[in-house]
C-alpha cells in the first residue's frame, strides 16, 4: 500500500483532469444559469483567478504534507495505528465506514467554517465568488486547504483509515465538489432522483447565496444526509435559481474576481 502514497499524485491529477473537462464541457453544451459572471471576459478573468488559486494551494500543500491524506494512512497502517485497526475491522467495512465518517467530519470543518469568526475569514474567500460554475468548486485559500488536510489526517489516523478508501475519498471529494458547484442544467426529475443520494448543483448552489439564512444550509459536499439529518438542509432559494443572489453582499466589482484580491482577504476586515 505504501506505493498508493507514490502514486497518489498522478492518479488524482488524472481523474481531477478527466471530470473537470467533462464538467466544462457540460457547462458550454448545457448551461444551468447564463450570467455576466458565467460568460465573457469577466467568467475569463474568474477562471484565470480560480485554476490559480487551486494551483498554489496545490503546490503549498505537497510542500508542506507530500503525501497529503494518503500518506497520513499509510503511516498509520506501517504503525497499526488507529481505532478500526485496533478494533479489527474487516478491510472492505473498515473502508466503508471511513468514507462516511471522513465525510462527516468534512462536512463539520464546514459548519466550523461558517460558525467560528477566524475560519469565516479563510473561508469567505471562497464564497466571494460571485459566479457559480466547476470553478467555484476548486477555490479555496491555501490556509483553509491546509487546516482541511491537518483536519483530515488527524481523522484518519484516529481511525486507522484503509489507505484505498482514504485515495478513493480524496478522488471523490475533489470530484463532487466539482460536480455540485457546476453550472450544469440537469431535468427536476434528475435532479430530484439524485440528491436523494449526493448533493447536487442546485442544492448547494442555496449555499451561495447571499442571503444568510441560505449561506447556513446546505453544507455537504458528498452526502446529502447529514444536513437533512441535523436540520441545515434547504430545498431551494427563495427568490429561485434564475434571481439567487450569488456571493457575498460585501464583496461586489471586480475585486473577488483577482488572483490577489482572494489571497489578502482573509487578513482584511470584515
């Protein structure tokens, strides 16, 4: 499994280019909202702004941890660290439990983002954003990509996490969050079907809106469960898809659209 950690770069970097171009591609072929945001040089400027943040944050984080979540599980399987472990878990359910408990935990760090003052002012950058597209899904500061990885690690440890199930999360957390912060028309049927299972664009597009009752639901990434289950879920946007207020009322113009505007906000005032 220690080879998993080695490899673990370019199988992410595989998959992560394989959905975000099916995603683009989807967002130009069958667009959910057309707006200035989402279009022209203004959507340019967004993406330009938003691929580089994830490429810094990227390069900061295999600086800092190389071997990211996976590495933190291989250590914990080359010292039989953890509580599955210790407990004896079989293999294929001690996988499948650490996917929904890594889940959860991902979708607490998100409440915590929202609920204390110091991690609102890393993560507001990210809802700063006032378009909505498979952009919107990668852009997170640095400093809240490295909390969520310290974040990560110390669960997976603490569990004892099979080094296949934390990879496969990794995969798929990267992808959903695409996937749900994408601008793609999907039927009400479909869209109804599967957020029965997995948050979708429609669902957690309610979490970017401006108003604050809606910017506190909604908090999921994977699992639609855990905010149905402790009161946070929200069907849809008062005012509708096609007239959501997208971003943060502070934060208008131009300014979240730039590379180092993002960078400094967590260090100005709200």
């Amino acid at each position: 499994m220690a080879g998993l950690a080695v490899s673990e770069p370019v199988i992410r970097i595989a998959a992560f280019l394989l959905i975000f171009g099916s995603l683009a591609a989807f967002e130009l072929w069958s667009p959910r909202l057309e707006r200035l945001e989402m279009t022209g040089a203004l959507k340019t400027r967004r993406w330009l702004t938003n691929l580089s943040m994830v490429l810094i944050s990227s390069a900061i984080l295999r600086i800092v941890f190389p071997a990211a979540a996976v590495g933190a599980a291989v250590w914990a399987e080359v010292n039989q660290w953890g509580l599955l472990r210790w407990l004896g878990v079989d293999g294929l359910v001690a996988g499948v439990l650490s996917f929904v408990v890594l889940d959860f935990a991902v979708w607490l760090e998100h409440v915590a983002s929202h609920k204390i003052p110091l991690l609102w002012r890393i993560h507001r950058m990210h809802h700063a954003d006032t378009g909505f597209d498979v952009t919107t899904g990668l852009r997170f500061h640095p400093l809240e990509i490295l909390l969520s990885m310290l974040w990560k690690a110390a669960i997976v440890v603490a569990l004892g996490a099979p080094v296949l199930s934390v990879l496969v999360f990794e995969i798929v957390l990267n992808a959903t969050s695409m996937f749900n912060h994408s601008n793609i028309r999907l039927s009400a049927t479909t869209d109804r079907t599967l957020r029965r299972v997995l948050v979708t664009p429609d669902m957690h597009r309610v979490h970017h809106s401006s108003e604050r009752d809606e910017t506190d639901s909604n908090y999921g990434f994977n699992f639609p469960f855990w905010d149905r289950l402790f009161g946070t879920y929200v069907p849809q946007p008062k005012r509708g898809h096609e007239a959501i207020d997208i971003g943060l009322t502070a934060y208008r113009g131009a300014g979240p659209a730039r590379l180092f505007w993002g960078l400094m906000l967590p260090f100005r005032k709200s």
